[in-house]
C-alpha cells in the first residue's frame, strides 16, 4: 500500500519544527556547559575559541562562595533527613491507623502548605523562628524547610503506602513478628521507592531555595549557595558572566550526582521488594 504524499510532507514538517524547538532547548543547554570554559563567556561564542580553566581558579579563591556551597549540603542533607524520617513514619501511621478524618487531615495540611507559603508566611516563620531564640542558625533553615515540604511528602507517600495490601504486614505479624519488625522487614522495603522521590524532590526544593535562608541567616559563614551565587553581581547589579557561569555549574553539580545516583541504582523504574 502506497503512503500517500500528505503524510510525507506531514511528517516531515512535524521533523522539522522537532529539530527547530531541540536546537532551540539545546542552545541555552550547550552555552550552559561551554561558558565556564570560556575566557569570554558571551552568547555569540557558545563553543570555547580557547579552552580555559580561569574561571574555575577564580570561583576556587572565592572562599565566601565555596564555604556556601558546604552550608547548601548542610541544609539540604539535614532538611531531606528530617523530611524523609518524619514523613514515612506520618504517612504510614496515617494509611494504617483508624483514626476518624485521618483523610481531612491529610488534605487540610496539604492545602494550608500550598497557601501559605512563600513570602506570605516568611513575617510569622520569622517571629517564630526569632522566639526560639534560632536566628542565624543552619537548624532554624532545616526546620522550616522540613515543616514546608513535610504535607506534601505525607501527602505522596501515603499513597504508596495505601498501594500495600495490608495482608503482607499481616502475615508477618502471623508468622511472629512484631509490628516494628513488620514495618522495617516489610513495608519499609515495598515503599523505598517512594522515600526515593521524596528525598529527590525535598533536596531539589532545598539546593534551589534563596528566600527562607536569606532572611533566617545573618552571617555569611551559614549562607547557602543559592545567595552566595549573588556574590558574583558587581554593586551595580552587573553580572560577572564568567565567573557566574563557573560557579552556576558547579552549583549543578550535587543535583545532577544525585541524579546520577538514583538512575544507577533504581533506574528511575522505582519498584520495591519485599525481604524474605
């Protein structure tokens, strides 16, 4: 049967407005890369004339900036840690208990994280945050990230652990173990996956963010990265591109690592187990 040439020419129009819209995602992607290896990080030299690595030397010898990047994984660590604790055990309590309106609660927490959040709630988070007496302190960035992010990893886990046939805790319990044993032996292993996304998406949330520790930090010994990057604007507001575009890329580095990582080891298929 003969292709009839309307569907050629369909195709290859569909082809091409494709490679346009890849070449034009792509541009910004290869300058992204090349610029820090640039002398003369501008949009017309998106390939390096000469291959340099001074842009990195001088990023290295910004001791305020490098020390930022150490306050981000302090932060961000700290805030996944707590996150990913707490919201396992919440949720799971959650989907296993009776408790009446344990689904109100669930989405009423959801929704007041998605409302007040931002600069809405930072004039409050500050005068709790001033009363603790944890101004100026890596925990009170921690705590706040982690009572933001916190609904919504409940929220995600909770229906992965809804997916759970309770009948698999149950026959553990039958065979002798406790409840404890039947969470960590059984469930816990099923619902890795979901721990996964969550640790991912409150790290991202967490290396990204300039608003809660802008205003919570004082010293510039505990500013993360994300504010430290300002660093590289002269007083007038200009941005250093070359060194901007090294420190930009440097900054990318421990999300794509942790990018890598879950890849290699899950794949990005997320299916669980269940220990024998």
């Amino acid at each position: 049967m003969q292709v009839p040439v309307q569907v050629y020419v369909r195709r290859m129009g569909f082809s091409a407005i494709a490679a346009i819209l890849g070449v034009v995602f792509a541009l910004p992607l290869i300058w992204f890369i090349s610029a820090p290896f640039n002398a003369r990080a501008e949009l017309g030299l998106a390939i390096p004339q000469a291959f340099s690595i001074s842009n990195f030397s001088a990023v290295f010898q910004n001791t305020f900036a490098m020390r930022a990047l150490l306050n981000s994984l302090i932060q961000a660590f700290g805030g996944v840690i707590l996150v990913g604790v707490s919201a396992t055990l919440a949720a799971y309590a959650l989907s296993r208990s009776s408790i009446p309106g344990k689904s109100a609660v669930t989405y009423i927490l959801l929704l007041f994280s998605s409302v007040v959040s931002g600069s809405a709630a930072m004039v409050p988070i500050f005068l709790i945050i001033s009363a603790a007496g944890l101004i100026n302190t890596h925990l009170a960035v921690i705590l706040v990230f982690a009572g933001g992010l916190l609904p919504t990893a409940m929220f995600i886990l909770r229906d992965f652990i809804d997916a759970i046939p309770r009948s698999y805790e149950e026959s553990a319990m039958v065979a002798g173990a406790s409840p404890l044993q039947a969470f960590f032996d059984v469930a816990l292993p099923v619902i890795r996956p979901g721990i996964v996304v969550v640790v991912v998406w409150a790290f991202v949330n967490i290396w990204g963010s300039f608003l809660i520790p802008f205003i919570l930090l004082r010293s510039d010994n505990l500013m993360p990265a994300s504010v430290a990057i300002y660093s590289f604007y002269s007083e007038a507001g200009t941005p250093v591109v070359t060194l901007l575009a090294a420190y930009s890329l440097i900054y990318s580095l421990p999300v794509i690592a942790l990018y890598l990582f879950v890849n290699w080891k899950f794949g990005f298929r997320f299916f669980g187990g269940i220990k024998s």
